[in-house]
C-alpha cells in the first residue's frame, strides 16, 4: 500500500508500508468515521494504525493558504503503557523521516512540517496522552482535534472514549476547510464478550463504525493448537510467534490473546471449547418451505431453540426462548406465540425435550411435556438419552465440521444467552485444589445451561446424534478390517 500519489521528490515518499492481509487493507480503504481493527497479538494493526494516521495527515484537504492543517491525539489508558509501547512504536517509523521532531514534553508531541510535490504544505501536530479513569475525562475537555487514535482500546473507559470522539472534527474549523477529512481509529486484542467494546464489535455496531475482525493467529485441530496460515502479518514474525506463547497459558488466554476470540472468563473450562463466535454467528432467515425443529429444556428455567435444517446441511438456530421461574406450561404459551408471530406458514418437524420430563410431579399428574403440548399444541417427545457424552459429542461434531467451507451450525447473532453459554459460561467448575487444575464432572448450572442444553436435545432429536454414532461404529469396522465375526457366540 502506498503513501499516497506523489512523485519522488516529495519526502514522504520514504514512508514504505504494505498491508500485511485483506483487514488491514480494508481497514485503510474504509471511510467510516470510527474504524478500528480487532486482531491477535503480533498481527499488525499498532503499525497499520500508525500509518494510516500518517496517511490521512498528508492527505488532509488544504486550506485557502494551501496548508493542509491536522492535530491528532494518540491516547493509551494508562502512560507506563504508552510511554513503553505505543509512544516506540510511533518513533521507529516517524524517526527515520528527514521532518518531524518528537518532544518528550507534557504532553509527549510530534510536530512536522513539510512541502508536498503538488505545492501545498502538511502541518501536522500529534500529541500523546494516557486517560486512566473517569477522572481523567479534563484532559479531555477543550481538544480540538481532527482524528484520534486508541491504543488497545479494550482497556480503555468507554465515557472517555466517547468524550474523545466528542472532540473530533474541531480542527481545522468548518469556515477555513469546509471539505475537511476527519477519523478516530482503534486498535485492540479481542476482549471478554461482555466488555462494552464485543457488543459494539459483534452485536450493536454504530452505523458510523467500520471494524474489521483478524483471522486467528492459532486454530485449534483435535485438542491441540497449531498457528494459522492465514493469520496477517506473518512475514514480520519469527517463526513459531503463536506456538511459542501457548505453552502454559490457559485456555481462555490462548482463545483471546491468539485466536482472536471474544470469549467469557470464568475460573470454569468450558464444555464447548470450539465454539468462536465470529465463524459461528450470523443474522439469519428461516427459508420458506423448510420445517422448523425445536429443543426444550424443562425446570423452572424453561428453554427452547428453535432452529431449521438448510437444504446443503448446516443448521440454522433461528431464534432462543429463555423464561425466568416459569414451567412448561409457560414456556409453551411463549413458544406458540413465537410460532404464530415469526414463523407463520412454518410446519414443526419435532419438537424433542429433556427426558427427565416425562416424570410427574409430586403435586400433580401432568408432566413437562403434557403441559408443554397442551399450550403450544404441538407433539414433544423425549430425547433418546441423556447421558451428557452424547449431548456434547453431538454438538461438539457441529462445531468443528465445515459444509462447503460454511461452519455446520451457525447461531444468529439474537440468541445472546446461548451465545454467551457456547462462548464459555457455559462450564465445568474448576476445583479448588492445589497443584494441577481440575475440573467437576457436572456442569455449572448457571443462567446459560437451560438453553444450551435444548439445543443438544434439538441436534439429537433431529437424529445427530445417530449420525454421530454410526460414523463412530464405520470407524472401527474399518479398523477391523477383515475381521469375521460369527452369526452367534455359540459357533
């Protein structure tokens, strides 16, 4: 990627950058007000940022005295950090320029100046500050910027963001450059899902934002982790970056910091560890003509999804229902009037629950799936099994299979208590002992269980866990070989 049109005697011309992968190269070619790249470590994007920055400094519209005039700040949550990291980084480019100087005064600054080939002149001024709490927000107060740049904007405070947009496009003022060019940019590792900045990444993204999501520096095969190919800016990393840093961290490090995962951290290890919200998350629409199946989890924490199986395999989940001290009765109101408002026209296929509802209470005769099918008027029936083996092999085979280069299951992006289970709230409970880490045998029954749980009792219903089964059962004939096994134990 080049600086800009220029001929060789402009002094930028000495600035070489080339996006290091397809989202580093969107990202500059985006002109959203507020864009930013979400990436694993080592994947380019501080250098990216930087240039980009550098980019639209010397492409600032001029002004009537053909100066093109920029002031940008670059801000960190805390100084140790940017004094260390961000504040270098910035110098190993900006220092082999023959213009510029950087001055290490309060605030640290870079200011330039220097004459372009088609006879305007860049003045810019980039000023360096830390905002390490809602305090800080003074700093703040009286900017008057044309871009600003977020380092690691996961650690940032989301009202001092908010107020550093805020003072973006005062310079240079509307009456002297009408056309001006403004931006704020961020950079930052994935974060936990439920940090303000994943809902605004994944689930409530601004009209006026670009954000572009790195492939994972490291993807998980079986049990183990191997670097991606396709992860951005390999060319620039020693070899083995990825593999050398997996060693004794934990799983939910690894996903964030490696694979690029936004991803729930609990002292818990999460029952579906292959489960990535950005390749298992869409927005969705059911297909006309394509029956619906349902999955339901009873007690008084009632679930249902209901999902759709497409014409190439994959599984759609289209929509969760999640009802709060409620029983099976309610949930079967809910879902008819789910049915009847989103899905007219649609046939139920089955509708397959937990088979532990079909026992009677102690206070009365009818069970789960009698109340359930009396409001919803819809036929349930129990899953074939509960043993928990085969619910989460059942799922687990979804995740990790690819249909035409599609994941086999995607959940859409409004089914945020099963997302957010999936992701990792969803656990075995850690065990408090010393030495190596351990882990309960049952789940940690938290709000997200019930749902994720109706989705294993909807994949098996719909006979996968069959399919499971049976290609289990063709791997060991294969294994056997030729082996003859008699008609009966007797001969």
């Amino acid at each position: 990627m080049r600086l800009s049109r220029r001929s060789r005697d402009d002094p930028s011309a000495l600035l070489h950058y080339e996006a290091q992968g397809p989202v580093l190269h969107e990202f500059h070619r985006s002109s959203a007000f507020v864009k930013g790249v979400i990436g694993p470590l080592g994947s380019g994007k501080t250098f990216g940022a930087i240039n980009e920055m550098l980019i639209s400094i010397h492409n600032q519209v001029p002004d009537r005295h053909n100066v093109r005039r920029s002031r940008w700040c670059v801000s960190r949550n805390s100084f140790p950090d940017l004094n260390s990291a961000t504040i270098p980084d910035f110098r190993s480019i900006v220092d082999g320029l023959p213009f510029g100087k950087f001055t290490m005064g309060s605030p640290p600054k870079w200011e330039a100046a220097y004459p372009r080939s088609d006879g305007t002149t860049v003045s810019a001024e980039v000023m360096f500050r830390s905002f390490d709490g809602l305090q800080d927000v003074k700093k703040i107060k009286g900017m008057q910027l044309t871009g600003a740049w977020v380092d690691e904007l996961g650690e940032f405070n989301k009202q001092n963001f908010d107020h550093l947009v805020g003072r973006v496009t005062r310079f240079p003022p509307k009456v002297q450059v009408p056309t001006a060019k403004f931006a704020v940019l961020f950079t930052s590792n994935a974060v936990p899902r439920d940090h303000w900045l994943a809902d605004m990444a994944l689930s409530n993204r601004p009209h006026n934002w670009w954000v572009g999501l790195q492939p994972p520096g490291v993807l998980r095969v079986g049990n183990t982790w191997v670097e991606n190919p396709d992860a951005e800016n390999r060319a620039n990393l020693a070899k083995d970056y990825y593999f050398n840093q997996i060693a004794s961290k934990k799983e939910s490090w690894v996903r964030q910091n490696l694979a690029n995962e936004f991803v729930f951290h609990g002292d818990g290890q999460p029952i579906h560890p292959d489960f990535n919200e950005q390749l298992h998350t869409d927005d969705l629409v059911a297909l006309h003509g394509i029956p619906l199946h349902l999955g339901m989890d009873w007690g008084r924490t009632p679930a249902c999804v209901i999902m759709q199986h497409q014409p190439n395999g994959q599984w759609f989940v289209l929509e969760e229902i999640c009802l709060n001290n409620s029983g099976a009765d309610k949930l079967g109101t809910t879902v008819k009037r789910a049915l009847n408002a989103r899905y007219s026209g649609f046939t139920v296929m089955e509708a397959t629950g937990d088979p532990a509802g079909t026992a009677m209470s102690q206070s009365q005769d009818e069970t789960p799936f009698d109340l359930f099918e009396l409001r919803s008027e819809l036929q349930a029936s129990p899953a074939h099994t509960n043993d928990p083996e085969v619910r989460y092999a059942t799922l687990d085979d979804q995740l990790t299979t690819l249909i035409e280069g599609q994941p086999a299951i995607v959940v859409d992006r409004s089914c945020t208590t099963l997302i957010a289970g999936l992701a990792g709230e969803y656990n075995f409970k850690r065990i408090q002992v010393t030495g190596e880490e351990r882990y309960h045998n049952e789940p940690n029954k938290g709000g997200t269980s019930h749902i994720c749980e109706a989705l294993h009792y909807c994949l098996m219903g719909a006979g996968e866990s069959d399919i499971l089964f049976n290609h289990g059962m063709e791997s060991i004939l294969e294994e056997l070989g030729d082996v003859s096994i008699p008609d009966s134990i007797y001969e």
